[in-house]
C-alpha cells in the first residue's frame, strides 16, 4: 500500500506542471490505449445474478422492487464522474508535425503532379497563415479549460449538416441472437431490455455507474484498492491517481446525453435537448408513438410486471397504421423536416412533439421477420420502413417479428464510449439476469391508464409533405446495396502467431480489394476515438499509406515479388498503422488539427489558405473506403452506409479465428461484389504469404 500511495503523491505533484510526464506515460501506452480501448470501450458494471435460466418463479428469490438491488445495476464506490475534472486535456499538435503527417498521407493517394501542388501549398501555409492560426487556436483552448478544442467546432459540424440523418449518419449495431427458448419472443426481449435499460440509466442518474476506465494490468489495477485509493483521491485530482496505477480514465461527458434526448431540427443548425427528470419511455409500432411512465415521482422504476403489462398493451394493440406518420420527417433533409416542425407547433401539436423528445429512447416493434438473413437485417436495422422510426432520439431499440434486435443511434450527440458501454451493459443484464421469464404474467392492471398513443393534428400541406417525404426515402434507400464476406481464411489467432496486428491485415485487405478492382488508391478512414482526454471526440487514422500503397502495387505486378519480400513489406505496413492508430488515440493525428484550423480561418471571413483550396485538400476529405471495426462479442454485426455517393462503407470484424465484412454502395458507380471478391483474394494471399514465407 506504501509504494502506492507514493505513486499517488508523485502523480499528484506533477499535477502543478499539467503535465508533460503523465502525458509521456499515456502516450508510451497509446498503442494499446488505440488498440483496445478506444475502438472498444466496454464498462466496468458487474452484474450479479439472481437466478439462470427460469423454470418457475419459486427458483427465484421474490424481488424488493424498491430495493437497490432491482433499481441499480450496481451502486460504484467511485463516483460516475469522479475523474472527470482531472482529465488530460487533448492536446494541440505542433503544426509542423501535422503538415509532414498531412504530406506523408496525401502521398500515398495522389499523382506526383498533385502532390508538387500540395507541397506548394503546405509550404506556403507552414511560412504564411499557419502559425498565426495555430497561436489563436492555441489561445482559445487556453481560455476554454473546461473542454477540448476539437469539441465545439466537432457539434457544430454534426448539428450543421442538413442532409438526413439515416443513411448519412446513423448507424446500427445488431446484437447477437437470443438463445434460451422463450426468451427471443419480441414481447420478453423488449421488456428485458428495457428493464435493463432503466436500471442503466438509474445507476447513471445516481452518479453510481463505474467510470470507464481502461486498465492496462487488469489483474493489477483493476481492484478494490484502486477503486477505494481512486474514490478517496479529490476529483480534481482523481484521473492521476488511476494513471499511478497506470489505468486510464475516459471522457464520459457525453453519457449526458445518451438518455431522455433527442435531436431538434431547426434551420441552419439543429439543438440537442436532454430532460434527465423526464420519467417516460417511447415505443413505435405502426407508425404509431405510445409513451408511458417507467419511474414513479420518487425516481424509482417501476415493477417488471408493470412495465411488462404496458409494454404488451402496445406489443398487442390493432389499430393500424396512420394515413400519413409525422416518424417520416425524421428521415428528410434537416431544414425541410424543421419547417415542417414548426407548421406542426403552429397546428396545436408541441405537447406530443415534447413527449417525443424528451422519452428515456424508443424501442420500435417492427413488423419485418428478418431470420439470419444479414441483407435483410442491414436494410431493417440502418433505415427500415420510415414511417415506423424516430431517427432523432440518441438511440433506438429495434425488434423484428422474430425477436432480433439492433442499436440504431443518432451520432451528433456521441460516439462510441457511451454507447458501447451502454451496449455491453445492457447485454450483460440480458445474459445474467433477466426479469421477465416465459412463464410471466404481466401486473394485473389496466394498461390503457398508463399508455397514451400520441395524437397528431395535421394540416393538409403537412400531409402533403410527408407524401413527399416517403418518395425521397424510398428513393433514397432502395438504392443501397449491401454484400457481405464472411471468411474462415484466417482470425486474430493467425495474426498473432506470426506477430501482425490484425486491424493493419483487415485495413490491408482493404487497400488491396480497392486498387485490385480499380487501379489506385483512395482516401480511407478509419475512426479512432480520443476519449482518454477531456471532451475528446475521435481522431481519424489514415490506413492508405505509403506502404500499403507499395504492398498492393507489387502484389498487383505480372511477376510479383517472393514471399519472402511481400512479408517484409506486410511487417512494415502494420508497423506503419500501429504508429498511425498510436498517435490518433493520443490526440496526435492531423485530421482534426487542420479540421480546427480551417474551422478559425473561415470565422475570420478573409480568403482561406491555398492549403484548404488545394483539390488535394478536397479529395483526401472525400472519404472512398469509410471504415469501422466492431469491438464486442456481443455484436453478430453493424453497419453504415457510404458517406460519399461514390464511397464504400465497411463494417468489419476479426474474430479469433475467422473474419467479416458487410459492404454498403451505391450501384453505379460502386460494385460492392467485385469489391468483396478482391478483398478475399488479397486476404488469401496475405494468408499464403505469411504462412509460406
């Protein structure tokens, strides 16, 4: 306990320099904090078990529902946000390291002729404009301690955009098929999750949700002692004492916003609104929206059986769908959709509309039976039947007729900390105790007393344009295409044994599926969040690069070089993305240095730098190859669509010993089957070349 405690005082004393060796420490770890943590947060919750599977009620002990035991997940002796104060503060890069970064990226993806042009350009920004912006930049986040430089300008960029939210921006998560018997039937599964939910967001509300914390030693840090030495340390500064134990607190200032919120369209730039004292929830069957109470004015939630009652009532009400559903609107453009708003509020409807924002989040019963199909999952989960959504609550709940389940979530409001801690929670909850079996009945109440269906008065112009909208969202969805790849060529366990990261052979593996199938590189993405920092958002790493760009030249050669050759450049190139995912977690990236730049040139109104008139600058921010990895066991898969029109997105997954990828496009100009075809063949030779060489 002595050394500790020493450790605790050295941490403590560095606080006064804010704090060039902590940060030493946390970026000589960047490498795992990147690899493990920041694409894969999970939370620390532990949930204890009241009984297995069911049979009957007597195997299981009778449930206090006041009790802490039902209303908390667990109740953290370290308070929620316990480190938030004392937090590492991202930092700013230096601006000649960005431009060298930006060059050596850009290299990789443009003609010599383009890249003498850019040089020019950097050149003349690193001697001209650059550091007077970058001395602003600077002064500003100085003066704004209480956040990141990024955070700000990173909202304004979500809440400004007007394109719809579905199919530009939120994406979907598809948990893994419930296996007990009973226990997938869409009327236990929601009440199950939303059970959990509720004691989630308790435990949050209360302050007593465990941090997320990252503990490099597990079997060292992760103890009472470092939650009893942590608790005890004053928050301002808490965060150093868990780096003393070399653990690494994350940013969890969006859990704020992850219930009772949604996202209010209004011109030019949407608001997010939060309610933490609201106490109902919101489910969407038909295109109809119900809303009922699931805390009682204590702030308790109520009974399994009650909410079970409520939640059947609606599961089993017959009224069919409306002529015209306002859920429409939240798949059109944003300005449309607040115009349309407004006519709604000048119509007498802002009561139902403040029900709808300010719900715990929707569950949606859909219709669809979608089985083990993944196409016909991806098109349920990311954008399904329009009239039966509400794509500006922070997150959705959708259960087909047949029991699966998926995440779709807004993503102005947060990225994947929240959500994947919310995530594995909940599934934890569902795994080890849930509180509606197959042999339970619901309360014996009058269910029609608790639930509303909201009720909307429409104008005939709004019934006209949600006519309209349907055609834009038909339209607009039916020409999605998605392809999936799911291989046994190799896993985690091959990369491993021949000493390979396996996110560098999956990016690889894209790298060569694109230039196989068309000839040269593009600009690719792949997110990395920065939530060790406070206020951190993601930082973007750049998986084209110069060796990969040399990798898949060669392999595409007549006379490719020897094995032996092709595995020295592989070695390489995941030693080159290790790098890039290290200093993208440690706020070291370039992306949103210059995104922040550009961000303080504009405001001042003057001409912008040649750097971000450059059409390199454009081109290496049209992003062909959008990427993201599924971090959790619990996730069967997830998906997006292409930010661009002529973009790819790329859901992907490495499991220990097989791996997949399920591919959205737009055909034409994208052909999602070719594109998976190349990726398959590049993935085999990668498997040949480094079990050969």
């Amino acid at each position: 306990m002595s050394h500790l405690l020493q450790r605790l005082r050295t941490a403590t004393q560095r606080l006064s320099t804010r704090d060039p060796q902590m940060a030493k420490m946390l970026a000589a770890h960047g490498k795992w904090l990147g690899k493990h943590v920041l694409q894969q947060t999970a939370g620390l919750g532990r949930a204890t078990s009241v009984c297995g599977l069911h049979t009957s009620p007597v195997f299981c002990r009778t449930l206090d529902v006041k009790s802490d035991d039902y209303q908390y997940i667990h109740k953290s002796k370290v308070p929620s946000m316990h480190f938030q104060k004392s937090l590492l503060r991202l930092p700013i890069p230096e601006l000649d390291k960005t431009c060298d970064r930006y060059l050596r990226s850009q290299k990789a993806i443009l003609s010599d002729e383009e890249y003498q042009r850019t040089e020019q350009a950097v050149a003349q920004f690193r001697s001209g404009p650059g550091p007077a912006l970058q001395y602003q930049l600077k002064n500003q986040d100085k003066a704004n301690k209480h956040t990141s430089y990024i955070s700000g300008p990173w909202f304004d960029m979500y809440l400004s955009d007007r394109a719809p939210l579905v199919l530009n921006y939120n994406p979907f998560l598809a948990l893994s098929p419930e296996e007990r018997p009973g226990y997938a039937d869409p009327l236990i599964r929601a009440t199950n999750t939303l059970v959990a939910s509720l004691r989630i967001m308790r435990t949050l509300r209360d302050n007593v949700l465990e941090p997320v914390v990252y503990h490099l030693n597990p079997a060292k840090s992760d103890t009472p002692l470092f939650r009893k030495v942590t608790g005890w340390t004053p928050s301002a500064i808490s965060a150093y004492a868990a780096y003393a134990f070399k653990a690494f607190p994350l940013d969890m200032s969006q859990f704020g916003n992850l219930f009772n919120s949604t996202r209010i369209p209004e011109i030019g730039k949407d608001r997010l609104r939060c309610d933490p004292k609201a106490r109902h929830m919101l489910i969407t069957k038909n295109g109809h929206f119900y809303i009922f109470d699931v805390f009682d004015r204590d702030g308790n939630i109520l009974s399994p059986e009650h909410v079970y009652a409520c939640v059947s009532y609606i599961y089993n009400d017959p009224t069919p769908p409306p002529q015209h559903s306002i859920a429409i609107f939240s798949t059109e453009n944003r300005d449309t959709w607040a115009k349309c708003r407004a006519e709604l509020v000048e119509a007498g409807n802002e009561g139902v509309l403040n029900a709808l924002d300010t719900a715990a989040f929707n569950i949606v019963f859909d219709k669809e039976e979608v089985g083990m199909d993944p196409y016909k999952m991806y098109h349920t989960f990311l954008h399904g039947d329009g009239d039966n959504r509400w794509f500006d609550k922070s997150f959705s709940l959708i259960f087909t007729a047949d029991g699966q389940l998926a995440l779709n979530f807004e993503h102005a409001w947060g990225d994947g900390v929240a959500v994947m801690s919310y995530f594995n929670e909940m599934t934890k909850e569902l795994a080890n105790r849930p509180h509606i079996h197959p042999d339970t009945k619901p309360a014996s109440i009058d269910a029609s007393q608790y639930v509303k269906r909201l009720e909307f008065t429409l104008t005939p112009s709004l019934e006209a344009a949600i006519d309209k909208a349907r055609q834009h969202y038909k339209a607009n969805t039916s020409a999605l295409h998605v392809n999936v790849l799911d291989s046994s060529i190799f896993g985690k366990n091959f990369c491993k044994k021949h000493k390979i990261s396996p996110d560098a052979v999956m990016q690889l593996g894209f790298q060569a599926a694109y230039y196989l199938q068309n000839g040269h590189v593009a600009a690719t993405y792949e997110s990395c969040s920065t939530a060790a920092f406070k206020h951190g958002r993601t930082e973007t790493v750049r998986p084209a690069t110069l060796e990969t760009t040399a990798f898949v030249k060669a392999i595409a050669q007549a006379q490719p070089p020897s094995n032996s050759e092709l595995k020295k450049m592989l070695m390489e190139c995941s030693k080159v993305h290790g790098n890039l995912t290290k200093e993208a977690a440690m706020g070291q990236g370039f992306d949103r240095h210059l995104f922040g730049l550009r961000k303080l040139a504009e405001a001042q109104g003057s001409p912008l730098p040649e750097l971000f008139t450059d059409p390199s600058y454009a081109k290496i921010n049209h992003i062909i190859i959008s990427t993201s990895t599924l971090p959790s066991a619990a996730i069967m898969f997830g998906g997006f669509a292409p930010v661009v029109r002529d973009g790819f997105g790329v859901g992907y997954q490495i499991k220990d010993d097989s791996l997949g990828i399920v591919l959205s496009s737009y055909p034409p100009p994208r052909d999602g089957a070719g594109f998976l075809e190349c990726a398959e063949k590049a993935y085999k030779l990668i498997h040949d070349v480094l079990s050969t060489s």
